[in-house]
C-alpha cells in the first residue's frame, strides 16, 4: 500500500518521467513526500527509494543532508531567523531571544502546541533587510520584536495562508515539463558517449602496458662486455736486447821477455 496519497503517487511518477535516470528524480520527490506530512517519514523514503531505484538508506543520506529537507517532525511552521554578521549588526540575536521567550522553545526545537519550529539559519539572503527571518521558506522582511510577534498571532489565525502555506509546500504549480529533446537524439547521443569512454580506456590500458614493458626491460642486468681483440698493427712489443762481443785486446809493444834466458 502507497504512504503517498494517490494524486501525490500520480505527481511522483510523473516527476519519475520527467528525467532521462530515474534517480534524478529523488529531490523532487523527497520534497513531494514533505509536502503531505511535513517533515520525511520512514515509509516515504522507502517508497521513494522503489520509485527511483536506490535504497532507502541512499535517500535517507541525500535527505540529511539538505536543511529544507527534515527527517524528525516539525511545526506547522518553521520560523528562521538569520544571526550572519548583516543581521547580527540589525540585532538578530536579540530578535532570536525574543523569539525564543515568545514561542516558549529554545532555537532548534519545536513549540509545546507542535506549531512553531524555530532556527537560527546562516544567510538568508535578504541582507537589505535586517533581521532577515523566513516562515517555510518565505521571506518575511526584517523583523523587529513588536513585528514578530504580530507575525506569529498572523499565523495562528491563519491570516497569512495565501502566503504562508504550512511547512512542506515548497511550491504550489505543479511541473509539466521535462527535458525538451528527442529521446531517440538521446539514446544516440549516450552511445557514442559510451563507445567514446570505451575507446578512451582501452587506450589508456594499452599505453599502461607499454610503460609497465619499458620498465620490465629497463630492470633486466645489462649482458658484459666482450674484451676487445688486441691490434697488433699498434701494439709495440719490448724492445730487442744486443749483446755485445768483447772487443780484442791489442798486441802489447813490449812483450815480456822469457823467463831462463841470457840476461
């Protein structure tokens, strides 16, 4: 059984029908879901998750992160008031205060009677006009503590419904047209992307296994060297050595005389 109730489904599949991917869808649909209950109930997100094909922890994750999105109940009426340096110069902290002995609730929770949440937000936007303070997402003008409280007996009444719709109505046209393409130019236009990524990778695979082969063989031992052959048109070896033959002994002019002779 659907937690949306059947227009709202209806809304959301045709939200789903406006997007190339399903997932695309999920925002819109989250702040669908706000709409009907104020803040984003377990259940929605689960069927939010079947209609855009995630799991329910995926929208819970998208949702927590987004501060117009809110997964714990709040009031009728999420007050906002700005405390960034613009503000805080026209007296936000004081307006905050104000604010905060009014509705009885402390910034960040929810009034006893469940119709007020207050916030202390970053900027807002209106700088022009200090304190800048949002109900639901709509500009309110800066706000002195005479003004708010004004403000708030305006909305209990309901005076301020036209302006003012209760917390989730993000807006009240509802959308009707998606992307103005043709779906078979579409079609077209994803394959050759996909042919393109495919021609990109298988490049970039090729071009890492030639660099993982240059240094394969960068790495292998480099082969020794084979000693050169000697020249021996250049190579001179120890010179020849000479022996020399004594040279003869000259006759002496005096020979001696033999021994035993006449005197």
């Amino acid at each position: 059984m659907s937690h949306l109730s059947a227009d709202l489904l209806s809304q959301a599949k045709d939200l789903v029908a406006l997007y190339p991917e399903p997932r695309s869808a999920l925002i819109p649909l989250c702040h669908l879901a706000q709409q009907q209950d104020g803040w984003l109930r377990p259940e929605a997100m689960s069927e939010i998750a079947d209609l855009v094909g995630v799991t329910a922890a995926e929208v819970r994750g998208t949702a927590t992160f987004y501060d117009m999105l809110h997964t714990e109940p709040v009031g009728t009426y999420v007050v906002s008031v700005c405390t960034n340096i613009a503000c805080l110069l026209g007296g936000a902290l004081e307006l905050l205060e104000h604010a905060e002995s009014s509705l009885g609730v402390r910034a960040g929770g929810t009034s006893p009677d469940g119709v007020f949440t207050l916030e202390e937000s970053e900027c807002l936007a209106d700088c022009d006009r200090t304190p800048c303070v949002q109900v639901n997402h709509r500009y309110v003008g800066g706000q002195t503590a005479e003004s708010f409280d004004r403000l708030v007996a305006d909305l209990r009444s309901g005076s301020l419904g036209e302006t003012v719709p209760p917390h989730g109505t993000l807006i009240r046209v509802r959308r009707s047209v998606g992307l103005e393409a043709d779906k078979e130019a579409i079609v077209s236009e994803r394959a050759a992307m996909a042919g393109a990524q495919a021609e990109r990778a298988k490049a970039a695979d090729a071009a890492k296994a030639a660099d993982g082969a240059k240094a394969g063989d960068a790495a292998k031992p480099a082969a020794p060297a084979k000693p050169a052959a000697p020249d021996t048109a250049t190579v001179a070896g120890p010179p020849p050595t000479t022996i020399s033959a004594p040279a003869p002994t000259p006759p002496s002019p005096n020979p001696p005389k033999p021994s035993g002779g006449p005197a």
